[in-house]
C-alpha cells in the first residue's frame, strides 16, 4: 500500500489493470516528449541555465523525481551576428526518474547516431 | 514472436526486462506529451484542419497506430479583430491507440473538470 | 484616414510615432517568429495539410492578409520505423503579406546557404 | 554610418527602402512572436529562472540589446500533485529594446485587460 497512489485523485481514470511501473513509465514518457517538444528550437546564449530550465520543468511534472539535462552544441560556421546555435534533439542528452507507487524507472533520451535519430528509451 | 520487435533496430537500447505492453505505454505517452507541448499555442482559424493535422503529427511517431484529436473552443469575448482563439490544453480532447508486438494500448487527454487538469491517461 | 485604424482598439497602447507601415512590418515579423517558434519540431506525415495549418495560423493574426507556406524536405537515410521527417527552419519557405491602414508590406522567411541561416526578411 | 549596417551580411535580402527604424521593429517582434511560441506551455517550478531563461533567449537573436521578462502566477486551486503553474500568454511582461545601425526602438508585451489579450506593441 503506497501513500503516493493514496494521495493521486486521478487514479480513477486509469484502467484499474495498470500497475504501478506502468504508470512511472507512463508519466516519465510524457515528460520526454514534453521536453522535446517545448524546447526545441530555443535560440542558446546562456547553456547552462537552459539545462537546467529544462530540468526544472521536468521536475515540475507529478511523479518526475530526478532530472538531469545536458546540451552539447556542435562547432558552428555562420557569420555573425547569425552564429548562435538553436536547440535541436540531436543536442539533448536526457535522464529522468519517474516514481509511482514503489514503482521507480529510469528514461532518457540522447541522439544515437546508429539511428541517426534522437531515441528516447527506458534503461530500467 | 513479433515482427514489430524484429524490425526495430532502438530495441537493444531498452531494459531487457521493458515488456511489449510496457514499450507501448511508452510510446503512446511520448506521442500525449509532444501533442500538447507541440501544438498549445497555435492560432486556431481552422479548426478541423488543425485536428487532423495534430493527428498526422501523432501517427508520424513510431507505433502510433490510431490517433483521434478533437478541439473544443470555448465563446469568447474578445473585441475583433483580436478575437481569434488560441489552443489551449483544456480545448483538447485526444486518444490514441500505441502498439507494440502483441501489445496494444489506449491512451488518451482531456480536461477534467474536477481536478482542473489537463489529464493523461491510459485507459486499458 | 483608414478604417483599419479606427477599428483597431490596441492602437492607443502604441508609441504615437508609429507608422502604418512600422505596424505593419511589426505585426507580419511577429507572425514569423510565431510561425517559427510554434511549429519547429512538429512530426511531419501530411506535408500539404501542414503547410495549410501553418498559413491558417498565420491568417489567425490581426492584420495578415495573404500567407503562402511551402515546406521542403530533404531525402532521409534513418531507418525504419524511425524515419519520418520533423519540420526544421531549413525547410520552410514563408512568404506573409501584412496590411495595417493604408500600409501594405511583404515579409518572408527562407533558409539562406550563404549564411547558413534561416533568414526572415522584408521583401517591400 | 554605422557599424552594425556593414556587418550585418543579411542586408541585401531586405527591401532597399527599408529603414534602420523599420529593421529595428522587425526584429524586435521577431522576438516577441518568438518569445510568445516558444515558451508557452512550460511547466513552471522556478519562476524566476524561466524569467531569465526567456531574456537570455531573447537576447540571443541578432539586434537584440536589451530584454526584461516577468512572470506572475495567479493563485491556483488544482489538488496536488497536479497543481503547478503552466506558463500561460496572460503571465508574461516583457520588454525590449531592439537596436539596428542608428536606430533604437522599445517593444513590449503585456496583458490587456480590457482587450482581455497578451499585447504585443512598439513603446517607441
């Protein structure tokens, strides 16, 4: 008995067949699309701040626990003043802890070149 | 034995232990978090239009099998000619169906009045 | 004297110095950054209904008379099921028509090689 | 003659008559469109860096000199967990000032009450 699913008054939306991992999976997933699409596209002066904007958004979702948000710009060659770098997915290393219940998972997600793809994945 | 899981090259980058049903929710609550991260904004002059197109948005991402969107607007009382609406969470109503392997799940958003929540969900 | 202007009940929160023709390219650069900042990200299925949608939100803004919208994708080498194209700066061609008064200004927004830059202009 | 006129390598996409005013207006509501698209949505947990956050993003584009932003969060009544702020058009205060060649101008946004619309507007 989990005083987290006690104090949750949208349970009762849910199928009553999900499990508790199921829905830290569920609340983690929609993190990472959230942060995907809301930040892409965010013109980066201060780098550090932004991650960490990131991550405080994160945290701010019901059930995100831990956040932890890198962006690595690669070399530019535009002219100035047109030469600052934009937030793109293949920038983005993500790692988040969903919690629910005694349910706790572990999701990112970071550019894997095998793919050419920005994958979002569940480690555990 | 699945050819879903056969055919995608991301599943080593998974917990071993991530079931289909699990890998479904997943993907499905992704696709919830980027619609609403991706579309909430928009200037709404078509309103059908818009709804299909944040379900083709939906159905572009990996095994989202069947997207719905429906968007309610509320009267307004703005003085023209500065009153358009803007999509809010709370106009949205969305469900989808994810799948993966041999799983198949129902997902779904919408505003629910007593929580005063734009709320995700999986309905089974 | 024009009937746009007496219509218009924000004009008092204007400077008194402001041209028609500056409000005009305020109101269509505006429309850019929107159109820009909203839709960058979006998972792309339907390429026409997209470019559609996006004039559709452009049309939404005061002042915007004519919106002409056309997206270009390059050829992709991702694999499957990963391999649907999401809408970056580079491929969106904008070309806005803004109407404020007796002011009427071209503005758009294509993606430069030169610079290497997503570059937003006014054409007149 | 100024200085920013010569470096800026983008000029001769513009129309020949346009002013340096006309420039100045043009990109500062490129960044207020920018701002407004961007950034509405984002869940809110540390206020004050997302105020800093959006002013760095802003002060990222090209001829952008100055830029102040301030969030204020009505009392919510949601139940938790689901009770933090989303970044909403009606909570922002933002002001810029935006400089090209000799000219300088004040732009802004705010929330009108008696339009009941987030403004955007040239101070000056």
């Amino acid at each position: 008995m989990t005083g987290t699913s006690l104090r949750d008054p949208a349970k009762k939306y849910f199928g009553p067949d999900v499990s508790d991992r199921e829905r830290a999976i569920f609340e983690g997933a929609i993190t990472l699309g959230a942060i995907y699409h809301q930040f892409i596209g965010t013109p980066i002066r201060d780098r550090k701040m932004l991650e960490r904007t990131i991550e405080q958004a994160a945290l701010a979702q019901p059930f995100v626990e831990r956040a932890s948000v890198r962006i690595s710009i690669p070399k530019r060659k535009r002219k100035p003043p047109y030469d600052y770098p934009v937030l793109s997915a293949e920038m983005l290393t993500v790692s988040l802890v969903a919690r629910y219940g005694e349910a706790r998972v572990e999701l990112g997600m970071k550019y894997v070149e095998e793919l050419d793809y920005p994958l979002m994945f569940i480690r555990r």
